[in-house]
C-alpha cells in the first residue's frame, strides 16, 4: 500500500518537475503573470483618484484572483487542446498513468505560477504608487491563496477536460471567464450585483475567495477562517474530482471506438 | 498589381482569417460576453465608488475602447508562420499594402464592439448619455479604432523579428491603452512624463474628444482633438510604412526569416 502511495506521489512530483521546466521555457505560459497585474494600475489609479485608499485591497484581491484565475482558466485549460493538436495526446494516453490525474498535476503547477501576481500587485501598489499596503494577516492570506489556487485548479481540470476534448476551448474561454470573476465579485463585492446574482456567487469559488482575500488586507479580525476555506477547498476538490472523471471517462469511451485521433 | 489591388486582395485574406478565428455564434456568445462583462463591472466599480460623475467618466471611456485591442499585431506574426512572408519578401512591391489588407479587417471588430457596449450600457443599465455625445462616438472611436491600428502595424512590422513576444506586446500596449490615456482616470492624475507619452500614444485625443462632445463643449474643442488624434494616427501609419519593408530587408540580409 505504502509503495503504491509513494510511486503515486511520486509520479506527481515528476509531472509537476517536468510543467515547471516547459512553463520556464514557454514564454506564452506565464503570460498572465506578467500582463495580469498591469491591470493593477488601472484599479488603483481609480481609487486612488476617487481618494479611497481604504479600496487599495480590493485591487490587490482582484489583481490575485485575475492572475491566478487567468493562469487556470487559459493556460491550463489549454493543456489539453494543445496536446491533441501536438498529437500528443494520444502518447500520453497509452502510458499507464491515468490521463486524468497527470493533467491535473500539470494544471495545479501553472495555476500556482499565478501567485506571482500577488506579489507583482503589491509591489506596483509600494512603489509605482508609493502607497504602503500592510499585511496585517499573512499566514491567513498564504493559508487563502493555496485554498485558491487549489480551488482554481480544480475549476481549470473540469474545463480542461470538457472543452479541450469538443476542441472548443478558446470559445468557451472567452465567454465564462468575465462571468465567472463578475459573479465572484473579483474586483467588486457581490453585494453590488442584482438580487439574482447575489444567489449564484456562493457556487464560484472565486466569491469565498475575493471575500477572504480582502479582510486578509483589513486589520480587523476574521471571522470563520478555517470554515471558508474549507468551502474554497471542497469546492476545488469537487470541481477536479469531477473533471478527472470526465477525462479518463472520456478518453475511455475515444479508446474503445478507436476514435482518439479521429475526433 | 498596384497597391491598391494588393491591398484589396489582402483585406479579403483578412476576412477570411477572421472567419476562422471568430463565427457570427462565437463573436456573439463568446468575444461580446466578455467585453459585456467588462462593462458591467466599471458599472459595478462606479457604484461602489458611489459618484455618478465618475461612473459616466468610467463608462464613456471603457465603452469607447471596449474593442480595442492591438490584435494585429499577432496576425502581422501569422505571415511568418503561414509560410506566407518570404513570399511576399520576394514580391517585387512594397510589403505595405499587403501587411494592411490583412490586418485591416480587425478594425471593423474593435469599432462594432465598441459600438455594442455603448448600446448594451443603454439598454440594460438605463444609461441615457446626451445625444450629441453618441454622435461624437461615432466618429471619435472610428478614429481611435484607426489610430490604434496604424500603431499595431508598427509594433506588428518590429514584432515579425520576435513574432514568440507578441501576445506579450499585445498585452502591454494594450494595458497602457487603458491606464494611461483617459479612460478610467484623467491623464493629469498621472506624471508629466507619463502625459508626455499618453500625448504620444494612440486613444488619448480622440477619446478627451468624445468626452468633450459628451460634455458639450464647442465644437471647435471636439475638431481639436480629432485633428490631434489623426495626427497621432499619421504619425504611427508613416512609421509602419516606413518599417515593414526595412524589417523584411533585414531579415532577408540576415537569413532569419525561416527561422524566427
């Protein structure tokens, strides 16, 4: 049993080792970290304008969300497109790991490159605008943004795996992401949304994580620390559970009808 | 073939790679449900600033640019990829027109998107701008869709020597777009040195046109800034023009067109 875990973890490790190495070398794969948080200039050029400092975390918060959600949303859900038009795909298939679990491995390595973009963000916020953010909770901030890019790996997984296989991905790409950080109330509380939406937020991830997020940046106290990220976790589990499934299910029935190629 | 053909010709190679990258379906449902979405949230941050001043300065200036984006700077790459740019390297005429026609076509997506948000903003966010307004839009983002091109064929000519850097350029031209030139702040909240370049770049004059029509101001202030917005706008063309055929030289001279 014990062998059976360490080869699995094992395997992780080295699929997560070899992404490392191709995002390195691929310029296009970090491309949110280095654009998402330019935006960081514009929100805050807005606050700052409006003379609302007390804003400044709620820049910093989307700026996180919008990198690390980008990294997941575009990047990784890209995997599998790109691998099919490679006609890579198929080698990956007929190796015994199942397909499922490398891509998410892979997947939850690029949407951790995201977390580059917190850093970026309060360092444009220190120093291109010379406004002091303070850090009054760091380890509940870390403790945040792993749940985060857990759960936004999990999110990456299932899409991945339901849109690369259509060959649809950039389509769907372009028209959920915007939703999805709307209804999250990214850069804006979802206090601000219709009644309607305000119902929807609590099924994204990103709604339990923008919230945690900014009262990581406010001094007072958090409330309900360890339940909110159990929510973000349980819902990241979910999401990748779900998405491993549909692509090792998928890829079975392709297997069967001989029409991995073909499709 | 003079240039104009070619340029004709190219433009329908344009239209044809815009039919592969986008349907009538994916435009609709996926590109306009995104730059709807970026809509809805400068509503969304007007309101949480609580100041309808600044939710209308928000709203006029992100709609006006709600298409633009630099997008021909990457289909200037595409030639490279396509096998297609040695052979117009060989041609005996200029590589201008035909670089044009094909990136021309994106022109019409940035305007319409544009166009799309302002009415989306009308009919779903009960935004009522003045009338004299909306007919300063008309031309003002048809200039600064236009503008915004002549610079993206510039960046498009520099880029065919590192076509892997375009998506980034892409990107960064068209954050500056959006932070610097007046869109959601005024260009004097930033330094004059940053004034000095959002003077400079494309967007920034034809968009304080817009928001002067939309403020009433006299006409002569709107033709001001439409005549610095098209000078702008020359000034880009005149230097893509005279960069399209020097890159190709180079990379020819240096035999790097194959294999960049």
């Amino acid at each position: 049993m014990i062998t059976r875990l360490q080869s699995f973890v094992f395997r992780l490790w080295v699929v997560a080792r070899m992404q490392l190495r191709l995002s390195r070398r691929n310029v296009e794969d970090l491309l949110p970290v280095i654009v998402m948080p330019l935006l960081t200039f514009g929100s805050v050029a807005i606050f700052l304008d409006a003379k609302r400092v007390d804003l400044l975390g709620h820049a910093l918060t989307a700026s996180t969300l919008l990198t690390v959600g980008q990294m997941g949303f575009f990047v990784g859900s890209d995997l599998v497109s790109l691998e099919r038009r490679d006609q890579l795909l198929e080698l990956m298939v007929a190796t015994p790991t199942a397909y499922g679990v490398v891509l998410a491995a892979r997947i939850f390595v690029i949407t951790a490159l995201g977390l580059l973009g917190v850093v970026e963000g309060w360092l444009i916020v220190r120093f291109a605008f010379g406004v002091p953010v303070p850090l009054p909770h760091a380890p509940e901030l870390l403790a945040t943004l792993l749940a985060t890019v857990a759960a936004a790996s999990g999110m990456a997984t299932l899409f991945s795996a339901l849109f690369g296989l259509a060959r649809s991905s950039r389509t769907f790409q372009h028209a959920v992401n915007g939703p999805f950080y709307l209804l999250g109330g990214v850069l804006v509380p979802v206090a601000y949304l219709p009644t309607w939406a305000q119902h929807l937020s609590p099924f994204t991830f990103f709604y339990w994580s923008a919230d945690l997020l900014r009262d990581c940046f406010r001094p007072e106290a958090i409330h309900s620390l360890g339940s909110r990220l159990a929510i973000i976790v349980a819902l990241g589990v979910s999401f990748g559970g779900s998405g491993v499934l549909v692509v090792n299910r998928m890829l079975h029935r392709l297997r069967r009808d001989g029409a991995l190629g073909l499709s | 073939m003079n240039h104009w053909r070619v340029f004709r010709v190219s433009l329908l190679v344009g239209v044809r790679d815009f039919r592969l990258f986008w349907n009538w379906r994916t435009w609709l449902f996926g590109w306009l449900s995104r730059i709807l979405t970026s809509a809805a949230s400068w509503v969304l941050v007007g309101r949480l600033l609580g100041d309808t001043a600044r939710l209308n300065y928000l709203l006029v200036g992100n709609a006006a640019v709600a298409g633009v984006g630099t997008f021909a700077v990457a289909v200037s790459a595409w030639e490279r990829w396509d096998g297609t740019y040695a052979l117009l390297v060989v041609a005996p005429r200029s590589m201008a027109p035909a670089m044009m026609g094909r990136t021309a076509v994106w022109i019409l997506h940035w305007i319409g998107s544009s166009f799309a948000t302002f009415v989306f903003l009308w009919l779903a966010f009960s935004w009522h701008p003045p009338t004299i307004g909306l007919l300063v839009a008309i031309p003002g983002v048809t200039l600064l869709a236009l503008s915004t091109y002549a610079l993206s064929l510039f960046l498009g000519a520099c880029i065919g020597r590192v076509p892997a850097l375009r998506n980034i350029l892409i990107n960064i031209l068209t954050s500056a777009i959006l932070v610097l030139c007046g869109v959601s702040v005024p260009v004097s909240f930033w330094p004059r040195w940053v004034q000095a370049i959002a003077a400079v770049l494309p967007t920034t004059h034809a968009l304080a046109a817009i928001r002067a029509g939309f403020a009433g101001q006299p006409g002569w202030v709107v033709a001001r800034d439409m005549g610095l917005e098209a000078l702008v706008g020359l000034g880009w063309l005149t230097l893509a023009v005279l960069t399209i055929d020097r890159m190709a030289e180079a990379g020819r001279a240096d035999g790097s067109i194959h294999f960049s």
